[in-house]
C-alpha cells in the first residue's frame, strides 16, 4: 500500500501526463490541504449518512460506488481504479446526504482532497478542470 508522500506523487505524474504545468507554489499549497487515507476491504471511504466533504483521488486499490436498497439488498453503480477521482458525488456536490457510499472493494490508498480546493481547480481550469 501507497503511503502519503507516493499518493501525492502519482497525483502529480497524473496531472504532468496530462500536459497540465504545474504552478510548484499552488501545488505545495494543495498537497498540505489533503489528506491521506488508508481504507481495508470492505470499510467505507464515505458513507451514505454523512455529507461527504472531499473528492477522493485514488491512487492505489477499487473502490465501488454502493447504494443499500430499503430490502437491505446492495448494488454497485460503477468501479473506480487508480488515478481516477472518486466520491459520494451527488452529496460532495449539492453538500446533502445521498443514496450511496464509497467502499473499498480491496485495500484502498487514497488523498482527500477537500471539496473547496477541487471545486476552485475543476470550475477554474485548474489542474483537476483540466
């Protein structure tokens, strides 16, 4: 498993790959604003009763998006795999509880990145919008 200093730096060999320069002063000031997760098989990245607060860069592990059904059945909307961007969307963006949680589907190495610092980069044409 990743620790901090090597989930930062896959982030950032994500960002350079994709052409995006990076601003070394903006991005020193980002990486002391997320944090670093380890989460085992099974546990819950976020969870479905608790507005989700951060975007999840995943940079080691599969994680699902899971949603319990009043049957106590389960299903899985979609995977996430390394280097993408994950989260309870609908309750990271309108900051409501939703119907699903984050779990890890194997032991998952991840950063939060508070929502307030991604939303300024995705809405701004910063390194996570482009």
């Amino acid at each position: 498993m990743k620790s901090a200093k090597k989930a930062l730096a896959s982030l950032e060999n994500d960002i350079q790959r994709k052409g995006v320069e990076l601003d070394f002063v903006e991005w020193g000031q980002i990486c002391q604003r997320c944090k670093y997760i380890h989460t085992q098989t099974g546990e819950k990245i976020q969870n479905q009763a608790r507005v989700a607060d951060s975007w999840i860069y995943l940079s080691d592990g599969i994680a699902a998006s899971e949603q319990t059904w009043l049957d106590g059945t389960t299903s899985i909307a979609r995977f996430f795999e390394p280097g993408d961007i994950c989260a309870n969307f609908t309750s990271v963006w309108t900051r409501n509880i939703a119907s699903d949680d984050l779990v890890a589907m194997t032991d998952v190495a991840d950063l939060a990145i508070p929502d307030d610092v991604f939303k300024r980069e995705y809405l701004g044409g910063g390194f996570f919008g482009t």
